[in-house]
C-alpha cells in the first residue's frame, strides 16, 4: 500500500517511514504543505497520514484538496495540537482517524489497518494460534469448536498482540491501545500484567499458550512462525 | 443501616465546610434591622419610664391655667355685679359652690388675714362629709376695705383620670409608632441593600473566574457602584490573566509534544529491532516508560488547561451506575490481583445531565484505582451511592494508609505526591479529577484518618 506521510518534522516523518515501510508499505514523505499537495496531485495514495501543524499550509485544506483531485486516500490526522474542535473538523471533513502526538508506532499501524479493513472489505482470514482460532470479523476464539468466554478488553488485548506478532508490545503501549486516553499518574500501573496473567488462566483451562510470550522487563509478545 | 449512617456522616462534613468565623457572622441587612429594632426599644422604654411625670407636669399646668382663668372670670363677674349677689353683708360670710361630682368647687369667704394671697396648692377639703382632695388656687383681694379669699378647686381624681386618658393614647401611639417605622425602616434597608446583595450573589457559586457575570448591577448608591465596579475590572483582569495562562500552557504543552513524539518513534524503531541482546530491551523499554511519564504529565497539563477554557462540551446524559459498573469491572481483576475486596452499593440510580461522560469516567476511573492502589493486601474499597434531595452522594472509601492534615490541605493541588516516599507519579490525577469535578459543579471533599483509610465524596447537583 502507498502511504504519504505529511509531517514537518523531518525525524519524525523519517522514523515513522523506516516503521512503515518495515511493515512493506510503501512510502512517500513530504515536509511541507506546498510539497504534500502536489505529491497528492500526481500520485495515487492508499493512506495520507497529515500533521495538521504544518507551517505553510493549514492541513485540513488537504483533505478538500485531496477530493478535488478525486484521490481515493484515506486520511489519519496526527497531530500535537489535540484540540477538540481540530478533532471533529477533521473527521467532518472526511479523515478516517485521527491519532493524538505522541502515539505508538505499533497503535498507527492498528489504525491504518482498521481503515484499510473498513475500505477495502477485506474479509480477514481467522488466524490460527496453536490450537486456538481467532476469528477477527465476529470477535471470537475458538478452541477445538468450543469458544473461549473472553471479556471484550481481554479480546482487544489479544487480538492487538496478534496484529503485530512476533514484535514485543510494551505494557505502555498495550494500556494506551485498550485504556487510550484515561491519565494514570502512576506509570508501572499493572493492568496489563494482571489482564495478560487472567487472560493466560482462561486459555490454559483449553490448551496450552507457548506462544504468548512475556519478554522480561519489556512487555509481551505473540510469536508464531511464518 | 450501615451504609446510611456513613452516607450521613460524609454529608454532615460536606455541610460543615464554611468559611472560618461562620458562628459569629450575620448579614447586613439583618445587623441593621436588629439595630433598628433595638434603638426603638430603648427609645420606646425611655419615653414609657419618662412619661408619667411628664403627662403630670403638663396636666398640672393645664388644671393650674385652667384655675387661673377661672379666678379671672370670677373677678370679672364680681366687678360687674359687686360682690353682694355672692357674700350679703350681714348674714353668713362665706360663700360655697361646687357640681354635683364634686368635681369643682368655688368659695368665697371674708377674711381678715392683712397677708396677700396667690398661690396654687393641693389641699383636703370637706364636702357634704366627704373629704376630697383638690388642686385649689387660692386669691386674696379687698372690696371696700374688706378682705376676701377666693378658692377654686378642681378635684384630683379628675386630673388622674384624665391623666390616665392621656396616658392610654400615649401608649397606642407609641406602639403605633414604633411599628410604623420600624416596617418603613426595613423596608427602605432593604431597598437600600440590594445592589449589595446582587453584587453577593455574583460573587456566589463561582469556582472558577471565567463563571463571572460582569453585568452592572444597577444602584444610586455611590459605594456599591465603586464596589461592583471594582470587583468587574478585578475579575476582567484576573481572567485575562488565566486566559494567558492557560494559552501558555497549551503552546508549550505542544511545543513539548513534538520532540516526545520524535524520542519515542526512535525507541520503538530501535526495539523492533529482531537482534537487540535482553540487556538493550530493558533500557530501551525503560527509556520509553520515563518517555510516557512525562507524554503523561503534559498530556495531564493539557487537559487541566482545555477543561478549564472549556474546551471540552457538556452535552451527555448518562447512568451514573452504569459508568460505575464499567470502572469498577476494570479495576476488580486488578484488585483481585492486590487481594483487595473491591465492594460497589449502588441501590438508586442517577442519570447525570449535561455532563461528559469520557471526563467524569477518568475522574471516577483515578479515584477508584487510586483507593485499591493505597489499600494493602486484606483491604475493602466500598463505592457506594446515595440519592439525595441535594443531589447524588458518591462516596468512594478504602482501609488504606489513610492522609495526614497537611496530605489532605494539598491534596488536590498539581504536583503534590500523597506519599513523598513512595515516588510514584506525581500526584496530577487527582488535580485533574479535582478540575473536571469543577466542571460540572460536583462538591468534591476528603476524610480521612492516618492508618485507617480515606473517604473521596462527591456530591453530584441534582437535575434541575
């Protein structure tokens, strides 16, 4: 998939192309308004991802733009600014999502591609886990044809972990991913090693989990081979 | 109930938040009329003590001119007539008159006394074998070489009866009187007063200076005129202060956002790293946590100034009970995981109005994780709920460690740390849950006792 990133901080818009394109994306960067809008007028982009804080241009112009030239991008808005009105104007305006600066990585890519299974109706293969089978479209796991009562954050938990497999998620970035924006000020909060260690008890009542891996002092991971 | 008794117990320390020196405080208005009232009572019991001698003095004064006129006519009549139709010359040498009440009498008598008299006094006299007393005015003057007195009297029991008389209007006049103006008074306080009284009403249930209503409050009076006119420029000035600060805060907030952003897409690149040793995991993972603690901070700095500018909408309804449930089926494995009894009594439900739900459930959410964070292994933290006339009583209590005096004073302030020792965060939540109490007028209040718990109440205003 092509992406434009839109970001006036070049390290910023750098690293998130080296993680993209990591991810096989490919990916085109623009610093600047001016720069974006003619890249969006030659080329054809899947997903437009758009600082809304860029010195020369006001961002949300973009996304008129990007319609005039009847592009068919899907736009996340990620921007520092975080302000409520720019929010809903921005989804008003068309965006598919907007992420609030500074964000995971590995939360970008969840978004991009929710975006890209809502667009593209990709009906999602059921992933296979060891003798467990996760079926993403009807939130479900199934083991051996029985289904495995989860609560719908130990689902969320899970199903984040299995979108990026085989990377180590930080606890962090888990409590950001399910608890998103609810401010604890006590950061070694340990939500996610009791909602992981819960989570492990009820799939261990069905079969064995040598698969989700908790990587020591880091976070956890889900590793299954290619 | 148990549960009743502790509801009330937080609700009496609610109502007994007051501004110091409340036992001895008294409006305005009501020290005025009080004084009103006590003036006239003094007045009224001065002129009471007084009276009496004075309806005398002025009584006595009347009867005495009253005689003296009477002595006049009587002259004028023996001038005219001679004094032959009252006193024959031969026979008797006194003459005597009096009404039927005994009320007056008059006498005429020769006398041979060489002493000239004029004078009033008070005096018995015998009348029919009834001795009366009498006011008598006594006049000597001579007829052809003889000598006469001439008394008349007036009886004293007439004077006191009109004395009495007079006394009795005195006193419905009096409290007439008194009444009258002491309603006029108040009523003319009250008229006077009550430009103060709106400039105290816009001073009212203001908890944050944006809230203030710089609308004149229309008065004749100079004074009150300076003083609202003082406190709208103060209040103008002091929001534009705030203004500034909270601009400032969100430009930096920003300003600071960026270069986070930037350290931790680096980090998270560097960890996804496939041949990092364990060792540059942990730092790198270690690094990023100090990197969210302070993404967290200004975040926390943010959303504090964005409620405060309101920046944030109050448009939702929602069951209160239905948000508890959600938090406290959050909270319950972890606490389970802290061997901590995490207990909700929520018997009456509560639809809070125009209120946002995301905000309320971060206030709630911190309260809550905060009680089972501080409560140690075997501990209760109780969530329970009391529907009240005043409102919806929210009471969230645990067998934690419990607060000092001075932990409670500063408690909702940024930056102070419940517990200096424990170094665990920065003690922001709960000013943040503090701001977004105030942002929809919920009363927020703390009890605690050191080493046997703490009791967060909020009280939700009814719906109106």
């Amino acid at each position: 998939m092509n992406v434009l990133i839109v970001e006036d901080e070049k390290s910023l818009a750098s690293e998130i192309a080296d993680f993209l394109r990591s991810e096989n994306f490919l990916c085109d960067v623009a610093f600047t308004g001016k720069d974006a809008s003619e890249k969006i007028a030659v080329n054809l982009y899947d997903f437009v991802l758009l600082d809304l804080g860029l010195p020369d241009y006001n961002g949300l112009e973009l996304i008129n733009e990007a319609w005039k030239y009847n592009s068919e991008a899907s736009f996340i808005i990620i921007t520092a600014r975080g302000a409520i009105e720019d929010k809903v104007k921005g989804l008003d305006l068309g965006a598919d999502d907007y992420l609030a600066k500074p964000f995971a990585l590995v939360e970008l890519l969840a978004r991009i591609n929710a975006v890209a299974r809502r667009k593209f109706k990709v009906d999602t293969n059921n992933i296979i886990l060891g003798n467990f089978e996760m079926q993403l479209s009807s939130r479900k796991l199934i083991c051996r044809s029985d289904e495995v009562d989860l609560t719908k954050k130990e689902f969320d938990l899970l199903s984040y972990l299995v979108l990026n497999r085989n990377k180590v998620l930080t606890r962090t970035q888990l409590y950001e991913h399910i608890w998103g924006n609810i401010l604890d000020d006590q950061y070694d909060s340990n939500f996610i090693d009791v909602h992981i260690k819960n989570l492990r008890k009820k799939l261990n009542t069905h079969a064995p989990t040598p698969w989700l891996e908790t990587v020591r002092g880091v976070g956890y991971r889900i590793s299954y081979g290619e | 109930m148990a549960g009743n008794s502790e509801g009330r117990r937080v609700q009496d320390k609610l109502r007994r938040i007051k501004p110091p020196g409340q036992g001895t405080m008294m409006q305005l208005r009501t020290k005025l009329s009080l004084f009103n009232l006590l003036s006239k009572v003094v007045f009224a019991g001065m002129f009471l003590i007084l009276m009496p001698y004075i309806i005398q003095g002025i009584n006595l004064r009347q009867v005495d001119n009253n005689l003296i006129q009477k002595r006049e006519q009587v002259i004028a009549q023996i001038s005219d007539i001679g004094i032959e139709p009252f006193i024959q010359s031969d026979s008797s040498d006194a003459f005597g008159s009096y009404n039927i009440l005994k009320e007056e009498f008059i006498s005429l008598e020769r006398i041979d006394n060489v002493e000239d008299l004029n004078y009033i006094d008070v005096a018995p006299r015998l009348i029919e074998g009834e001795e009366i007393e009498y006011r008598v005015l006594n006049y000597s003057f001579v007829i052809n070489d003889q000598k006469y007195l001439l008394e008349i009297g007036k009886s004293l029991e007439s004077i006191r009866y009109t004395e009495k008389n007079t006394r009795r209007v005195m006193w419905v006049f009096l409290i007439f009187i008194i009444i009258l103006t002491f309603i006029t008074d108040l009523e003319y306080t009250n008229l006077l007063l009550k430009p103060l009284e709106k400039i105290k009403n816009k001073l009212k249930r203001i908890s944050d200076p944006s809230h203030f209503d710089n609308s004149r409050v229309k008065t004749s009076t100079y004074d009150f005129q300076r003083l609202d006119s003082a406190l709208n420029e103060l209040m103008d000035h002091i929001n534009a202060l705030f203004k500034k600060e909270k601009e400032i805060t969100v430009n930096i907030s920003h300003e600071l956002m960026t270069p986070v952003s930037v350290m931790r897409s680096k980090l998270e690149n560097i960890l996804l790293k496939k041949d990092l040793d364990p060792e540059t995991e942990v730092k790198i993972e270690e690094s990023l946590k100090i990197l969210h603690r302070l993404q967290s901070l200004i975040s926390s700095l943010l959303l504090i100034a964005r409620i405060e500018s309101h920046q944030y909408l109050r448009d939702e309804s929602f069951s209160l009970n239905d948000l508890l449930l959600e938090i406290t089926g959050e909270i319950k494995p972890v606490a389970a995981d802290a061997g901590v009894d995490l207990t909700s009594e929520l018997p009456e439900d509560f639809i809070f109005k125009s209120a946002n739900r995301s905000l309320i459930f971060s206030m709630l959410f911190n309260i809550v994780n905060n009680a089972v964070k501080n409560t140690p292994k075997g501990g209760v933290v109780k969530v329970r709920g009391i529907l009240r006339e005043n409102g919806y009583l929210l009471s969230i209590s645990d067998t934690g460690r419990g607060l000092s005096e001075v932990q409670k004073q500063s408690l909702f302030e940024r930056f102070k740390m419940r517990d200096p020792a424990s170094r665990e965060g920065t003690g922001i939540g709960l000013a943040i849950s503090k701001t977004i109490a105030d942002f929809h007028n919920i009363e927020v209040s703390v009890s605690s006792e050191s080493g046997k718990g703490t009791v967060f109440s909020f009280l939700f205003p009814a719906n109106s």
